[in-house]
C-alpha cells in the first residue's frame, strides 16, 4: 500500500471540514478571506478529480468487458 492511499482519505477529510466552516461563513454572510476561497477551489479540485477517476474506472471495466 503506497502513502499516497493513507494521505488521500486524510486529506479529503480536512478539506470536507473546511468546506464546510467557509460555506457556514458564507451563509453567515461574512467576508471571505483568500484561504477561504482557495478552500472551496481545493474542494472543487477534488471533486473534479473524483468524478474523473470514477469515469477512468468505467472506460478501463468496459474495455477490460470488451477483450
């Protein structure tokens, strides 16, 4: 097992918690810092990445199904 799979989880866990203390800022109406919205852009990084590893995963078991 490569670092890489017990930093990722760690690292997704402390992103979703400050997700949520900026989006709980935002709906407080208050003023965002530059951290803050580097937060939520690392958030959207990582859900993009999500959704591309997901997708690589389909391709890879349909050309896998398909030999």
């Amino acid at each position: 097992m490569s670092i890489l799979h017990l930093v990722d989880p760690i690292a997704q866990e402390i992103i979703e918690a400050a997700t949520r203390r900026v989006v709980e800022k935002i709906k407080r109406g208050k003023k965002l810092t530059t951290t803050d919205i580097l937060i939520l852009y690392l958030s959207l990084i990582r859900e993009q990445l999500r959704a591309m590893r997901a997708e690589m995963a389909e391709r890879n078991k349909a050309l896998r199904e398909s030999t």
